[in-house]
C-alpha cells in the first residue's frame, strides 16, 4: 500500500459495507492498496478485524464498524463513523445482499421473507447512499457503487431476490441523475457467479434434485467463460469507478461476470 504507484485513491476515504468476506473484502483491500482509508462494516467483528489488520498491517488505514444494514440506523452508522473519524467520505460500495430466509416461494411464501430480502439489498442501499449523499454534496465530488447481481438483469433467482436487484438498477440511474449536479456519480456493478460463501453448491443442488458437481458443472455453463469469477476479478472496475478516471462514468451498469448468460 506504500507503492506510490497505486495510488488512485491517495486521500481518499471510502465506505464499503459487507466489507467482511467475498466481494466487498476484495474490494475493501483493493482500494486501500490504491491509498484510500477504508471503513469497513458487516454483522461479524472477526471478519472485519481481520480485513483492518491487513490494511494497517500494509500501513494503510482501516475501521471496523459492525453494522445490521436491515436495520435503517445501524445501515447509516458506517458512514457516520467515517465522518467521524476521517472528516469525509468519498467513496460508498454499498456492496450488502443475499437472502433473508424464509419461505420465498411466489405461490406460497411469506411477506415478510420478500419484504426481508428487499430491505437487505434494495432499502439499505438507499439508506446508506442518503447518508453518504450530504456530506458528498458538501464536497462537491463522491462516488456511488452499487454491487448488482446476474439477478439485476435477468429473471435469476428467487423473486424476492431478483425483484430487489432489479430495483437496484433503477435506484442507481435515477441518483445518479439527481447527484450529477453534485460531481457525484453513481454506478452498479454486477458480478455473475463469483466464488463466495455465499455460494453453496450442496443448497442448490437440493433446490434443484441435482447432485453438488452437476450444479457446479451448470454454473460454470452458465457464462461464456466457463468458469466461477474470483471476487478479487471484481475489485480493478470498483477501483477505476472510484477513481477520478471515473468521473464520465454515472449511471452504468457494468458487469464483471465472465460473460454471464449471453
């Protein structure tokens, strides 16, 4: 992190949620390798403390912030704590998703199992993003990543799910035209199938009466590539959005997926 020739984002402090595993962990150390001071926040404290030792023990700057992004004040809290810590924010990955359990079956799932999902993916995005959206004004510069999904572009996953990711789309055009005047721009970025914990093969292969492999098997299918994405894969194009290179960049949804679902 001491290389001054990855240093895009000397200066910068950035806010990355989910920061504790997978994709927002690649991200969050990615971007402290190009010089910004990185906020991470997740449910797990272990995590995130592992994630700060790696960036202070780089010599970059980190803070945990343990954070339920279902809960509207504790989804906040992370930028907050980097107002407060560093004076500014510059940078939000709002990079939390997954499943809130429950029964999400369209004939006969419960409400709150959809309502659940949607607050995890959509709502706290919106939550986090208004936080971030004052002081970014206040500055007159900021950038915006929302972590998409398959799901944001095709009919992928559980309605709850993909209802949500969809959504997500539509919360990033629609602040990105409301934020230009601001010099802040706002994106979503899209991963296909990316080797997280998130992923588990023997879950969906019950769901779908299949065996682990042969699920496996559909899911490297599923892209042009043939394969599962690494999250580091994801982490250069969070960067360059993050970038002052970026700038022309707003609005976009771009994906890092290996050619997921031609």
């Amino acid at each position: 992190m001491s290389d001054a020739s990855r240093s895009v984002l000397k200066g910068r402090v950035a806010v990355v949620t989910g920061g504790g595993r997978g994709i927002g962990r690649a991200i969050a150390l990615e971007m402290a390798r190009e010089g910004a001071a990185v906020v991470v926040s997740s449910r797990t404290q272990q995590q995130l403390d592992s994630v700060v030792a790696e960036i202070e023990g780089a010599g970059g700057r980190g803070l945990a912030v343990v954070a339920d992004a279902a809960d509207e004040d504790q989804a906040r809290s992370p930028v907050r704590a980097a107002m407060t810590e560093f004076g500014r924010v510059d940078v939000l990955v709002n990079n939390v998703g997954g499943s809130s359990g429950g029964n999400h079956d369209p004939f006969s799932g419960d409400a709150e199992a959809f309502m659940g999902t949607l607050r995890l993916n959509l709502i706290s995005a919106f939550w986090t993003s208004q936080e971030a959206l004052a002081p970014m004004r206040e500055q007159g510069c900021g950038r915006i990543i929302n972590i998409g999904s398959g799901a944001s572009k095709r009919a992928a996953a559980s309605v709850a799910y993909t209802a949500a990711k969809h959504g997500l789309v539509g919360l990033t055009k629609q602040l990105a035209m409301s934020a230009a005047p601001y010099g802040i721009t706002v994106n979503c970025l899209c991963p296909g199938w990316t080797n997280t914990a998130l992923v588990d093969f023997e879950k969906l292969a019950a769901a779908k009466g299949v065996t682990a492999a042969q699920a496996e098997a559909d899911a490297h299918a599923d892209s042009a590539q043939r394969r599962i994405l690494e999250p580091e894969e994801l982490a250069p194009m969070a960067v360059l959005l993050a970038s002052e290179a970026g700038g022309g960049i707003t609005g976009q949804v771009i994906s890092v997926d290996g050619g997921y679902r031609l």
